[in-house]
C-alpha cells in the first residue's frame, strides 16, 4: 500500500470520509442507545421497533438511491465549477423526493397494522409498532428535504455544516427518547411512543438546523428556493435517465432486505429481535466504511467531471484495498466483543445465543460486503454505471438471496444465524461481477461534458 504515502489523495480522502464516519458513529452510536432503552421494555419492544423501522429503513434507502443518484451530476459539476446545474439537481431532487416521502407518510400513518401484518403474525408486536408508526410518519417529508440537502452538501466537499446539523439531532432524539420512554423528569412514561416523538421531532430539527447553515455560511446552495426549480424538461430528463436505475437499484435491493427481515420474522420474536440487536452492532461496524466510500464517491465524481478518468480508477482502487483491510480489523474487534454486547439486553437464553451466533457470521462475512460497498457506492454509482448496478443487484438478491434464505427458513429449518449466513451468498456472486466491471473501466461515464 504504497500509496498511503500520497499525502494529496489521504488529505483530500480523509477530509471527506473522517466527518461522515464521525456521523455514522454518533448515529449509530444513539441507535444502538434507542435499542438499549427500548430493549429495558423486553423482546416485543425491540422486535416492534425493529419491524416498524423496516419501512423507514425501505424509505431512507430509497431517498438514498434518488438523491446519491442525483449526486452524481452534482459532483461532476463541482468538478467543472459550475454553480446554477448544481442548484436545479437539488430542486429536483427535493420535489421528487418528497412525492415518494408522501406516498410512506400515508402508508405509516393511516394503515400501520396492515404494514407491519407483512412481517409477523404476532399481535402484540403489530399493535406496539403501529403506535410507533403513526407518530414516525409525519416526519418523513422534513426527512427527505433533508436527505437531498445531505446529499448535495456531500458532493460539493461541505460536509462538516451536515455532520453538526445531523449530530444535533441524533442527540435531541437520544434526550428526548430517554425522557419519554421511561417517564423522566416529570415527564410522562410513553414507552415505544416516547421513543417515536423523539425520532420525528429531532428529523424536523435537523432540516431546520441544514437550511439555518447552508444560508448562515453562504454556501453554494444559498440561493432564492425558486431557482432551484427553474429546471428545463430536458435536463431533468437528462437527470432522471441517470438517477432512477439508482432509485430502482435501491427500491429492489430495500424490498430484498425487508424480505430477509420478515423471514427472519416468522422464525420467531426471539430470531428478529436478535437479529435488530445484531443491526445494530452492524451499524456501527460501517462506521469507518461508510466515510471511505462515501469519499470515494465524491473524488471519483470530481474527477470525472474534470476529465481525470484515470485518476477515478485509481481513488477507486485504493479505496477497495484500504476497505477490505479496515474490514478485518473491526470483523476480530466483533468477535472479541461479542459477550460484552449481549450482556447489555433482556435477551431470553435462546436470544442471547442468536446475538453471539449473528455477531460471529457478520464479522466473517464483513470484508466480502465492504468490497462491495467500495465498488458499488464508490465506483458504479459515482461513475453514473447505474443501469449495470441495478441488474447486478437485482439479479444478486432475487436469484440468490431471498431463495437462499426463504429454503433456510422454511426448507431447511436452520436457526436464524445459518440464514443469515446462508443470505451472504449474494454478496459472494456480486463481489466477483463487481469485480470485473471495475477492472474493465467501463464504469467511467461522463455525463457533464456532453458536446
């Protein structure tokens, strides 16, 4: 690793992935905390919570995939310095985003129990989540504006003003949370609901405190709201031609991974609140991967739109390798924290040994997944390659893994943690076509220097 000598490319890498991470850290710090705290109220708590989040987590992944797709045109611009391209992407990508925000709003808020039916027959569970739910919902309009702001900030290197609005935030939830949940202070004891008014009221806050900076710091996007939609139809064209196979690669991939979920669901309460506690720990293992590939993103994106495309594959490279290396540093950090970890839940017998089962087949299985995230966020997406990205994708989980893990289940019977293992196939198969397609360079896609 010869270039970790590269003080340009670790300065310029560093600068980008260190605050995202230190967000994901804090974010998943507090989330590993509102599962703690939930988890105080016993297995149905956290299986509720877990299995109302499912359509929150389909949501976010879905803003994700429309606004990291949008994204790409917003760093290639930033890499030719042009300012009015990158104000209409953000347009539209707050007005697409919040029609799709709508559509979950309705969802959560009006017909709860008939979502949370999709994963367990349990009825004390679908009663808790709905309640959860119905609260959650009114936020997902602020959460997506947000998002669009998040993901624009990210392209155009101001990533410090979404790290301390995003921070803000988390901690406000993590407060209020704890006071409501358990009745502190004088306030009254609300359980699963406390933990959802502290959820929608601090996602509200942070859109408040994003838009505060972003005009407080005269940033790029400090401009009048209404030039933001000022786009020609063409151009949006343009855009969506790019940024829906990313939405669609993310809707198929959410759909997959909620399906595994409810699989793991109709095992038993034990196996999905092992798995939701296992997440947890999993979250916070991304830390460091997820400010790596956000940054690669970003570089390569930059790059491309400055012609650089050599300099692209190169970022991408030392990104994979630096991935795949921090990967089994924190894959033998879960293993020798696995007993701590459990001691920390009201978890059943039969709980506890899922938790130390599923931390020990997530940390051997992590590098095969951060390799993917590398290639996939890191070059495929950042190089506008959406349309390869979302067969891969597509074909990875539906031919592989969801029968894979619904044979586990219900064929073969296994415990909840050889399903899991059993899911990580796909990530096998779509590291060796990630793989090539990124050696090829046929990932490389200019879309803003078009003559």
């Amino acid at each position: 690793m010869t270039f970790l000598k590269d003080r340009a490319f670790l300065r310029e890498a560093l600068a980008i992935a260190i605050p995202i991470s230190f967000q994901q850290l804090i974010n998943a710090s507090l989330n590993m905390i509102d599962v703690l705290m939930v988890g105080q109220l016993g297995e149905t708590s956290i299986a509720a919570l877990g299995l109302s989040n499912q359509l929150f987590f389909v949501f976010i992944i879905l803003l994700f995939g429309l606004t990291s797709g949008m994204a790409i045109f917003t760093a290639q611009f930033w890499g030719k310095r042009e300012i009015d391209p990158i104000r209409k992407v953000l347009g539209m990508s707050i007005l697409i985003s919040s029609i799709v925000a709508l559509a979950f709003t309705l969802a959560a808020t009006l017909m709860p129990r008939a979502v949370l039916s999709f994963y367990t027959n349990d009825l004390e569970v679908i009663e808790t989540g709905a309640r959860y739910l119905r609260i959650v919902g009114f936020s997902y309009i602020p959460i997506a504006i947000a998002t669009s702001y998040i993901a624009a900030l990210r392209s155009i290197q101001l990533v410090k003003l979404t790290v301390v609005a995003t921070i803000s935030a988390l901690i406000f939830k993590t407060t209020v949370g704890y006071l409501l949940i358990f009745g502190v202070g004088g306030f009254p004891a609300l359980g699963v609901e406390g933990a959802a008014i502290g959820t929608a009221s601090a996602w509200i806050l942070e859109l408040i405190l994003l838009l505060i900076l972003v005009y407080a710091q005269k940033t790029p996007l400090a401009a009048n709201p209404i030039t933001f939609f000022s786009f020609e139809l063409p151009f949006l064209s343009r855009v969506l031609k790019t940024a829906m196979p990313a939405l669609a690669n993310e809707f198929f991939w959410s759909v997959g991974i909620t399906t595994y979920n409810a699989i793991y669901a109709h095992i038993g309460t034990d196996a999905i609140a092992a798995i939701n506690v296992n997440a947890t720990i999993e979250e916070l293992g991304f830390v460091v991967f997820m400010g790596l590939g956000n940054a690669c993103a970003v570089m390569v994106g930059n790059r491309i739109g400055a012609g650089k495309k050599d300099e692209a594959y190169e970022i991408v490279r030392r990104t994979v390798i630096l991935s795949v290396s921090a990967a089994w540093l924190v894959g033998l950090m879960v293993v020798s924290l696995r007993g701590a970890v459990v001691g920390l839940y009201r978890l059943s017998p039969e709980g506890t040994h899922n938790v130390r089962m599923l931390m020990l087949m997530m940390a051997c299985t992590l590098w095969i997944r951060m390799f993917n995230f590398s290639t996939f966020i890191g070059a495929l997406r950042a190089g506008g390659d959406t349309r390869f990205a979302l067969i891969m994708e597509i074909c990875s989980i539906w031919l592989i893994g969801v029968p894979a893990a619904y044979i586990g289940a219900f064929v073969l019977r296994l415990p909840v943690y050889y399903v899991y293992l059993l899911v990580a196939l796909e990530e096998i198969v779509k590291a060796f076509i990630s793989g090539w397609r990124v050696k090829s360079r046929k990932w490389i896609h200019d879309l803003v220097n078009i003559s």
